[in-house]
C-alpha cells in the first residue's frame, strides 16, 4: 500500500495533534466526539437526563463493539472519547444514538420539563422534537499525548464553566475514574492506556 506525500505528513501531524476526521477509513478507531444540543440549548437539566445519556453509550458500547475511553456531560453539550474494538462504526453509533437519546430524553422534558417542550418543537417531515444538533465534531485520536490533551480538555470543561473546582468533584464526567483508575471505579471506562 503507498500513500501520498500529503497522507503521510497528515498522519505524522496526527500523531501529535489529532486531526479532523476527512475519510471515513476503517482503520480510524479511536474519536473525540463532541455533540450539541439542539441550538446550544441547555436540555440535560438533571441526573435522569444525565443517566439517559450514560445508558445509551452503554447500550450502543455494546452494540457496536466500543469502549468509552472518557466523557463528561455538559447541559448543552457532550464530549465523549470513543474507541472502536473491530472497526469504524462512528456514523451509524451516533445515528443510532442521537436517535434513541432523543426519544427519551424528550419523554423526561415533556414529564418534568414542560414549560420548554416548546424550546424543542422543530417541524421537519415526520419530525416533531429536536434534542440534539444534526452535526458533530470527531477527532481522529492517533497517539497517546493527543488523547491526554484532549482528556484534559473535556475533564476541565466543568471547571471552566465554575460548576466545580476540581475536575474530579464532577459526577458526571470519567476526570474521577483517571484520578482513582487503580480502583476500578466506572468499570464500563476502558483506560487509554490500555488502547495507546
């Protein structure tokens, strides 16, 4: 297999920056995911909105065969590190995902949340709710000082948004498991060591 001046400079950038996902190529396994709810709206409003979240990673974990490597939820935004054991399954994991989140999260909105519920209304074919923005951002995660930056990144954003003073103090958010790893808390996190 040859590859291209331009790839091979794109993968050596890679290794330590990380790079925008251009190519959708199988051999890509590991993302750095950030997805925004629908206009920036602040929608994950309690822990059962939050747990919502954790349980469809957890249900599409396995379904197409990834590891979390790391996350922390934010009321209008999710960061999420992915790791894809067998193959590249990133477009269909965050259809799927998005999807079902969706339902249910605007069932939990509806029942505990409804003076927004007209915040959501969004009218388009068969449509009738938007949860969360149709695009994303993925990083292509190739070494392991990328996915440390990157860990470090979405570990502070609570921080920086002065809900908490340690990264750690955040409940939902894997800074805990980084900071305690030996005790084999949030056993679902796959550490990136051991991928890296």
């Amino acid at each position: 297999m040859t590859f291209s001046v331009k790839q091979v400079l794109q993968k050596i950038k890679a290794c330590f920056m990380g790079t925008k996902r251009i190519s959708g190529s199988e051999d890509e396994r590991c993302f750095f995911i950030t997805t925004s709810c629908y206009q920036h709206k602040f929608l994950l409003l309690d822990t059962q909105a939050f747990n919502i979240v954790l349980d469809n990673f957890r249900f599409y974990n396995k379904r197409y065969s990834a590891r979390l490597l790391g996350y922390v939820l934010m009321s209008n935004h999710i960061h999420f590190m992915l790791f894809f054991e067998d193959r590249n399954y990133l477009s269909k994991y965050l259809r799927d995902f998005k999807k079902y989140s969706s339902l249910q999260l605007r069932e939990h909105i509806s029942q505990f949340y409804p003076h927004i519920i007209t915040d959501i209304l969004y009218e388009y074919r068969s449509q009738h709710y938007k949860i969360w923005d149709d695009a994303f951002d993925d990083v292509v995660i190739y070494s392991r000082k990328m996915c440390e930056i990157k860990l470090d990144y979405m570990h502070n954003n609570p921080v920086k948004a002065g809900l908490v003073t340690e990264p750690g103090d955040y409940l939902f958010s894997s800074a805990k498991f980084y900071e305690n790893w030996e005790v084999k808390i949030q056993s679902e996190l796959l550490h990136y060591r051991d991928v890296f």
